[in-house]
C-alpha cells in the first residue's frame, strides 16, 4: 500500500540516508534528536559518507542559513523560515523535522479559519456531554502531541492564522507549557520540543506578528536562488524526484529546457534581461522556483501522454503563460512586451517564442 502513496513524508523517502547518516553521526545529540546537529546539517546540504554512500542535497544555497536554522532548534527559541513564496520554506521545514525527530506529520496548516483549538487542543462534544470536561474528551492537537513526546510541530502560514490565534503560542513558547484551565492543570514540554514556522509577506490575507510573539522566534530569512545555476539545480532535483514518484520518464536532455524556464522567470522577476542591457517591466505574480518546478513537471506530463515523450517548447508554454499571466489585462501586456524586446531576440529561441505567441 505505501508504494501506491503520491507523496512520501521525507523521513520514509529518505529513510536509507538518514539511517547511513546515523551509522557514521559521532556528534553530540540533543536529548530526542535522532541526528547530532552536525548529521543534520550533511542531511540538508548532501555528503559522500566515508563508506562510499551518497546524502542527496535537500537544500541548494547558503549552508550557513541552514547551520543558523538547525542551531536555533538546539535552544528554547523557535525557529521563523521567512520568504517569498516558492523559497523552499515548507520543504526546509519538513526535511529539517524528518532528520531531527523522524516524524514530520505534526503539522498545522494556518489558514484565515484556523481556530485557537487547532492550536492549543479541542473537545470530544460528544463525551463532554456526558462525562463533563475530563482528560479523555481533550483533543490534542499536534503542538499538544510534539509536548507530550518531546518533537518539532511545523506551523505552515504563520501570518495567514488571526493575530488572536497566533498569539495562543506565547505561553507555549515562553513558559514551554499549555494550560488546560478547565482541568486544572497543564502539559508541560518534554525536551526536545521545538516550533517551526513558515511565514511570507506577498500573499493577500497577511496578519503581522505581534512583537511580543517575534521575540519568540529566531528569524531565518531564506532568499531566493543568487544564481542561475543555483536555481536550474535546483528545478532539476525536484523535477527529478517528482518524476520518479509518479512514475513518469524523464528525459536526459532536459537541463536546456529547465534552463529556458528559470531565465524567463529571472527575467521578468528581476525586471532586466540577463546580459543588463533591457529594462523590463515585471508581472504581478511572484515567479518563484516552485513555479519554475511545477512547469517542469506539466510539460513533462504533456510530452508523455500527449506527445512522443520529447519534451517540447509547446509543452511549456502554457505553463510559462499559466504562471506570467495572472492579472488579464496588465500581465499580458508584460508578457507581449518580453516577448518581442527579449524572446523573440534569443538565439535558438525562436521555438519557444513561437509557442508563446500562439497562446497569448
């Protein structure tokens, strides 16, 4: 049955890594933490074991952001992954959890209607009915269950959750405990309890953390790929890995293409053409690598079951377009405008221009 799963938690997709990692970790290991921070660390940034056996790299860029994030888990501040959407901060936060505790499920997903239950714990109506507010009708929550067994609980959209609801996290930061007032009592963290939170400022529905709640957290703010060649990297891993979940052939040539998508989306992200000589105006949309990957991955699908398996300038386009033209009216003028100062110009580009063109 898990062979059939669309998407593996890390710590089962790279199950064999950190076990190989855990053969070779001579490190010190914080009370609950099945890697040392140092194993953490080669878990993230991938290494060549002294046995020969290869650790993926989870995480392309500054190996110092990474080292700051897995420090902060090692004390009692909570750990804030801040960017632009598309900067790999829930796919930080889970391998980072993966590798410390090996259970990164305990997540809450912070949306405008997540409540202060989902945070702290609920009832069982039913039983609070009839047996009144006893332990066995609580509950818990996954920031209640990371307490009890001494885990990292992941808060994906911080800012997306009420100013209310994400000040309930004080005491549980501060004091390391959550207050159960209708019982009297209280749970108290085990150690190795820790927070990690997600959190971007471009998105519409934002609710700025209180100060008091920043001082809870150590801020780790991921940017988006300095490079290039950084960012095809990492376009291919991911498309790669993608690939082979669902079963879908990847072609080998397929660096070229990705290569095509990432200098589109610096482009008009960066709002001047690669060689500095053309100012650009840039789409309303935030053109991420998350979006580079997902234009990978529907052009791949398209080649596959719609064309002879060779990826295509027609197979991307769409997807090019698909991510460019959010707003109708302005998007698209953006989008003609590269199109004949900067694509149409392009050496060996004339594909893939055509193949927009006909879309827009």
């Amino acid at each position: 049955m898990e062979n059939n799963v669309l998407r593996q938690a890390a710590e089962q997709q790279f199950k064999q890594e950190i076990e190989e990692l855990k053969k070779e970790d001579k490190h010190v290991k914080p009370v609950n933490w099945q890697l040392s921070p140092h194993a953490v660390i080669d878990y993230l940034m991938g290494k060549k074991l002294g046995n020969g056996f290869e650790v993926t790299p989870k995480y392309i860029g500054n190996r110092r952001l990474m080292e700051i994030a897995v420090a902060t888990l090692t004390t009692d501040r909570a750990l804030l992954l801040y960017g632009l959407p598309g900067t790999a901060k829930s796919w930080v936060s889970e391998h980072i959890t993966a590798a410390i505790t090996g259970d990164s499920n305990l997540v809450i997903q912070g949306t405008a209607g997540t409540s202060e239950e989902a945070v702290r714990y609920g009832w069982n109506y039913a039983m609070l009915l009839s047996a009144g507010p006893v332990k066995e009708a609580i509950v818990e929550t996954p920031v209640m269950r990371a307490m009890k067994e001494g885990k990292i609980v992941r808060i994906e959209e911080l800012t997306r959750i009420a100013a209310d609801v994400q000040d309930s996290l004080i005491t549980i930061l501060s004091e390391k405990m959550l207050p159960i007032p209708e019982l009297n009592t209280r749970v108290q963290a085990v150690q190795g309890f820790n927070v990690i939170a997600t959190a971007n400022n471009r998105d519409k529905g934002v609710n700025e953390l209180s100060s008091a709640l920043k001082r809870r957290f150590n801020t780790v703010i991921l940017p988006v790929p300095t490079s290039i060649e950084e960012e095809v990297n990492i376009v291919e891993q991911r498309v790669a890995s993608f690939s082979t979940s669902i079963n879908l052939p990847v072609q080998k040539s397929i660096t070229e293409e990705i290569r095509r998508i990432v200098t589109i989306f610096r482009e008009l992200r960066n709002g001047v053409s690669l060689d500095g000589k053309i100012k650009l105006k840039s789409p309303s949309g935030t053109l991420s690598t998350a979006e580079a990957i997902s234009v990978m991955n529907n052009g791949l699908a398209l080649a596959y079951h719609f064309g002879d398996g060779s990826l295509k300038a027609d197979d991307i386009a769409s997807g090019i377009i698909g991510s460019v033209i959010k707003d109708p009216v302005q998007d698209k003028i953006v989008m003609q405008e590269y199109m004949e100062t900067v694509l149409k110009q392009k050496d060996g580009w004339k594909d893939i221009y055509r193949a927009c063109r006909d879309i827009v």
